[in-house]
C-alpha cells in the first residue's frame, strides 16, 4: 500500500478498517457495498479498528476520507412538491435528520443532496449521524491524520471521478458535517427554524390523519396531495413573516396533541388553518384565543365529523380564519 503525503482513504466494513491511496480505493469500496451488516456495537467497532494502526507504521497524512456503510448511517428520503431554495435547503435537510434521529440538531452531522424530478418537483437525500458515533470513526487515525472528512460508500461510489484532487472538493461539499449558519444569516434562520418545526408537526400529523382515513384512501390521497403542495408554497412564503404571523405560528406550534394541524396558509394580514379536534377542546381552545388575542377577528366553520378510532371520540375538521381589526 503506497499513500500520498497528503491524502488517504480508510473503508470501513462490517470485518476490518483498510487504508488505501485514493486512486485505489475503489474496490475495497465495492466489497465494503456488499455487506448489509447494521451498525457494529462499540466492543465490535473496537476489534474492527484493531486491524488499522496507521499512527504505528505510516507517515502522517493531511486530509484523510473516512468511508463508512450506508447502513452504519441514517438515511432518508423525502419527495418535495416544489424545489426547495439553496438557500433554505441546510435547514431543511436538518430538520429531517433531527426528526428521523430523535437527536438535537447541534448533536448531530449531517449531508444532503436535492434531485430535480419532472414538473419541478424534487427528491431530497439526508444522511446523518451523532457526533459521538463519527468520533469513534475516528478513534484510530487521531494525530495521524489533520483533517477528517467522513462519507457513506454510496457517496464515494457516485463520484465520477476519484482524482485527488476531486475527491477533497468532493468532500468539502458533500461530507457529513454540523450545522453552520452564516453569521449574516442567524436571526433570519431562527425565524425559519421555527416555521420548519412546524413543517414538521404538520407531516406526522397528516400520516396519522392519512392511517385514520383507511377505508376512503383514494379521495383521501387526492386531498393529502394537494394540502402538501399548499403547505409547501405556505413555508417558502414564510421566509419574511411579520408579527401577526409570528403570533399565529406561536399559537399553531402550542396546539395540544389531541389537536391535529392538517394546512396552513396565510399572509401578512390574515391566516387560515384547518385541524381536527372534539367539540370539547375547540370549546376550550376558541374562548381562551379570543381572550388572548381580543384585537383578531376570529371565523371558525365546522366541515364534519368523525368518530376518532384512537379513543372513539366524536371529532371534527374545523376551519379557522384570523385576521386583524382595522
């Protein structure tokens, strides 16, 4: 095995650690793709970095790839209905990772790619893991090696090239790496970040309400569809909010869990929104509103009622308009 003085690869599988140049990594990267084996516990992760002692025999290197199993990550895959700006795409990746690793976002590296699909809707890929488990990657190759980047082996094999050279621009935009916004950019963010976590809520509320709605699955669809794509154009829209709109979201986001959100659309002067609730907690909820907010028109319509098949509860879709008083 002959390294460059500057850049190394180690390929991680589910037996040994190997360290290769770049240009012969390859292959190793290969046979790494062919085992499905899930995560190693830290006993076996030990007995796998027993077989690389690069600190022991090889000079040290300056940039190092730490190539790693898809399995050994998180990945997930998101269909978009619209194309999600360069600019929001960070935080929209993250807020996925959060949700599907259950992890606060400052504990966590991330990477993501966004693939265009016809009728400009698109495909989002995140890739994630903890801090601690990428430190344990790295365990073996601490003080050999200055800089680390980590990627999956689908990453490394979708490369057309692997060049040096490539590769480390490479990896400078696609490893996994923390959240780091622009310092221009941070309040900006923590508005949006607020707006994505309600994203968020909406999502998992609508596949409860899409597993409770079984038996019309098929107009059902039709309605999910087109409540996703207008919640979509409602969060892009969302980039700039003023202070009534910030109240509402405050209010949407402190709805209880028996509450179901299903859309929410709005401007700078008025908002509508529509959720499934019993006729008991709209009783409670309206009243307590009106009493904090006196300055809004409120118009709440009842669509219709159900009977909820998780505590056969009679519920209703309500919609709910807000505006303010001129």
């Amino acid at each position: 095995m002959k390294l460059t003085p500057n850049d190394a690869v180690a390929v991680y599988s589910a037996r040994q650690c190997s360290l290769h140049a770049i240009g012969d990594a390859f292959e190793s990267v290969k046979q790494s793709a062919m085992h499905t084996d899930p995560p190693p516990d830290a006993d076996r992760l030990l007995t796998i970095q027993k077989s690389v002692q690069p600190k022991e025999c090889l000079p040290k290197v300056s940039r190092l790839v730490i190539v790693v199993p898809d399995r050994w990550l998180s990945v997930s895959q998101h269909s978009m209905g619209s194309l999600v700006p360069p600019s929001l795409l960070p935080m929209a990746a993250l807020s996925y990772a959060v949700e599907t690793t259950f992890s606060p976002p400052e504990t966590l590296l991330f990477t993501y790619q966004q693939t265009v699909l016809v009728d400009k809707q698109a495909h989002l890929t995140v890739l994630a893991c903890s801090i601690d488990w990428a430190d344990q990657l790295r365990v073996p190759f601490q003080g050999w090696a200055e800089t680390m980047f980590i990627l999956s082996v689908s990453q490394w094999l979708g490369m057309k090239a692997h060049s040096p050279r490539l590769v480390g621009a490479y990896c400078q935009r696609n490893a996994l790496q923390v959240y780091q916004p622009k310092n221009n950019t941070r309040h900006k963010t923590r508005r949006l970040w607020g707006v994505l976590i309600l994203l968020s809520a909406f999502v998992n509320g609508l596949a409860g309400a899409y597993w409770i709605g079984l038996q019309h699955r098929s107009d059902h669809a039709l309605i999910l569809r087109d409540t996703y794509r207008q919640t979509q154009d409602a969060w892009l829209g969302f980039q700039q909010i003023d202070d009534f709109s910030s109240a509402v979201l405050v209010l949407l986001k402190s709805l209880p869990n028996s509450v179901r959100l299903m859309w929410v659309k709005g401007d700078a002067s008025s908002m509508a929104f529509q959720m499934t609730v019993s006729e008991q907690e709209l009783d409670r909820l309206l009243p307590y509103w009106q009493q904090q907010y006196p300055e809004w028109q409120w118009k709440v319509s009842s669509l219709r009622s159900a009977l909820s098949v998780s505590n056969q509860q009679e519920v209703m879709d309500v919609s709910v308009s807000v505006s303010q008083r001129h």
